[in-house]
C-alpha cells in the first residue's frame, strides 16, 4: 500500500457505518421504549404485561449489561461514520454488554425467556452476536489499515 492509500476513506465503510447506525436504532428505541414505558413503544412493539415484568425485573448487572450493549453499539457505529479508532473500543463494549445479557437471557432465564418473547428469540439473538462481532472486527481492521484516526 503506497502512502496515498492510507487512511484514504474506502466506500463501504460508509456503507457499514450508515446500516450499523440504522441497525442499532432499533435496540436503541427498544431501551428507551422499556426505559420509559412509552405508550407509541408498548403498543407497537405488542408487548404483553408478562414481557414488560421479566425485563423490568432484571438483576442491576444484566440492566448494566443492556446499557452497555446497546449504547456502545451506538457509539461505536457514530464513530464509525468519523472515522474514530475508538469505534473497535466502542464495539468492544458493547460486546461485553452483549455478553453480560446474554448470560442473563440464555444462561440463567432460557426457557423463560424462550417462553414469553417466542422460538425464534435464541436465533435472533444468534443473529445479533454474529453482526455485533463482525462490527468489531471490521473497526479493528479499519484501524490498523489507519482508515480511522
């Protein structure tokens, strides 16, 4: 790689960064819908009493663990988009926060978890570990090619 390429902005980190954003939207609207039990969230996410008491139930670390993850999905996808290093950090965290839910969720509640939000929650859930990893790696590699600064 000459010294022209690098740190040169390639175009899908645009394209990563704009569907991270938007991805992460979603987890950020569900935190602050649970949060402030928002009627426009509770309505239209069709949540039953029963859902609303097990997260409103969460021992402190697991709610840490949420904040954790959704807030540094967020951070790490805005410093993304200005080509920050600290993004790989930011995703890093919300790794830890992922992990900390998911022991939670899947490691102590599974079956009621399963229960009360359907089947397919622990494939959801798969799904969320695959592109939160991913993100990480990718503002890793973004770093060290010295595309963020």
């Amino acid at each position: 790689m000459n010294m022209t390429e690098v740190g040169k902005t390639p175009w899908h980190l645009w394209v990563v960064g704009v569907l991270s954003f938007l991805w992460h939207c979603i987890p950020v609207s569900d935190y602050i819908g649970f949060k402030t039990k928002a009627a426009w969230y509770i309505a239209g996410a069709d949540l039953k009493p029963a859902q609303i008491a097990w997260v409103d139930a969460y021992p402190v670390w697991a709610d840490v663990g949420w904040a954790l993850g959704v807030w540094g999905a967020m951070a790490g996808s805005l410093l993304l988009l200005v080509r920050s290093r600290h993004a790989a950090s930011a995703f890093l965290i919300s790794l830890i926060g992922l992990a900390i839910m998911s022991a939670y969720q899947v490691g102590m509640q599974a079956k009621e978890y399963q229960a009360l939000f359907g089947e397919g929650v622990l494939m959801f859930l798969g799904l969320i570990w695959v592109i939160a990893i991913a993100l990480f790696f990718y503002a890793r590699a973004m770093a060290a090619k010295g595309v963020l600064r």
